[in-house]
C-alpha cells in the first residue's frame, strides 16, 4: 500500500471516529441537562428552604443543645449550610449538604440527648435499626418487672420505652428523607460525569479532525 493511500486510510477513519464521538458528545451531555432539570424540578417540589444564617447562630447557641457541643459543630463539611443559607434547595449537592449535615445532625443531636426524668439515656449513635433492639430490651424488662409486680419499676422502664419508641419515629423519618435527598444527590452526580465525559468527546473530536486534516493534507501533497 502507498504513503499516500496510507494517508487517505487513516484520516478517513480518524474523521469517521470524530463524528461518532460528536454524537456521543451530544448524547451524553443531552442527559447530563436531563438529570440536572430533573433533580431541580424534584427538589423544587419539596419547597425545602435552607436555615438562615441567624437560624443557625442560634441554635448552635441554644442552652439546651450546649451540652453537645460535637454535635452542634459535629462533622468536616458542614460550613455548607452557612453557605447555603437562606436559599432554596435545587440542586444535588445542596441536597447532600442538608440531608449529611442538617438532618444528620439533628438527629445525632436528638438521639445524644434524650432524657427521661433528667437522665440521660445514652442513645447516641443509635439509628431506626438499632432503637429497635433497645425496644425489645425494654420491653422484655418491663414484662420482668411485672412478673415480680414491680411496678414502680415498671413503670420507670414504660417511660424509657416510650421514649425510644418516639426517637424511633423520629429517626425514621428523618432516615427516609435524608435517603431521599441523597439518592438525588447520586442522580445529579451521574449526571456531572455524563456531561464531563461530554466533554472528553469533544476535545477527543477536535483532536480527531486535526489529524484527520493533517493526513488529507498530506495525501494530498504526497505524488501518486
């Protein structure tokens, strides 16, 4: 095979390549503006609103939440409320900065500090799950205390019970919106790759019609 039909071989397919990656460009960032109208149309619906910075302050300040102060201030990344604050929630990672950090922290915080008849219970770190395994403990000491006709007894660990019963509700739902909200936090996430890979495709494209119209350049400068 000559140089020049060598040529004509390869820079035809090098402009073939860059048409598909054209399209493939197209399509992938046509889905990367589907997943972003889609999570900020979802998020619009559920009118969440961010807590004002001056929220914020004062419930970080609040005597009752003083005693966690690890909680209050509990994780790297949480500035992104102050950054967020005030605004409306229409986008992934303003759905992860409320669902890790709000939600998180509230209920990290509710489940530190419950208390029955001013004592602490010692619930932190418990999740729906787990609550479900300190209900049936309880549950099981209060059909103890019964049978020994402990009622005073009894009735102490009902108040217990139907603490953990009410932070279980709690974390329930605090569990299932915050899932929710990450969930659209990934979605949106696909669709930052799809349109970063967009634009791999296109550069990869130009790259592509550059060497393309290189090779006719020189098949056409090369004698047959």
């Amino acid at each position: 095979m000559s140089r020049r039909a060598l040529d004509l071989l390869f820079a035809s397919g090098a402009a073939a390549i860059a048409v598909l990656m054209v399209v493939l460009g197209f399509v992938l960032a046509d889905q990367a503006s589907f997943a972003e109208d889609y999570v900020k149309e979802q998020l619009g619906e559920q009118k969440i609103t961010f807590a004002t910075a001056e929220d914020l302050k004062k419930d970080e300040e609040n005597p009752a939440n003083a005693e966690y102060k690890k909680i209050t201030q509990w994780k790297e990344g949480s500035s992104c409320l102050n950054e967020y604050a005030g605004k409306a929630m229409t986008t992934g990672k303003m759905a992860e900065c409320y669902g890790n950090y709000y939600i998180g922290m509230h209920m990290a915080r509710t489940a530190a500090l419950t208390k029955v008849d001013g004592q602490n219970m010692g619930w932190e770190g418990q999740t729906y799950a787990t609550l479900g395994t300190v209900r049936t403990d309880l549950s099981a000491k209060i059909a103890a205390a019964k049978t020994a006709n402990n009622t005073e007894e009894a009735a102490k660990l009902q108040k217990q019970l139907d603490a953990a019963t009410s932070l279980r509700s709690t974390m329930q739902t605090g569990e299932t919106l915050r899932g929710l909200l990450l969930t659209s936090y990934g979605f949106s996430i696909f669709g930052d790759k799809a349109a970063l890979a967009s634009t791999v495709c296109y550069l990869g494209a130009v790259v592509l019609v550059i060497i393309a119209a290189g090779g006719f350049v020189h098949a056409a400068m090369t004698r047959k």
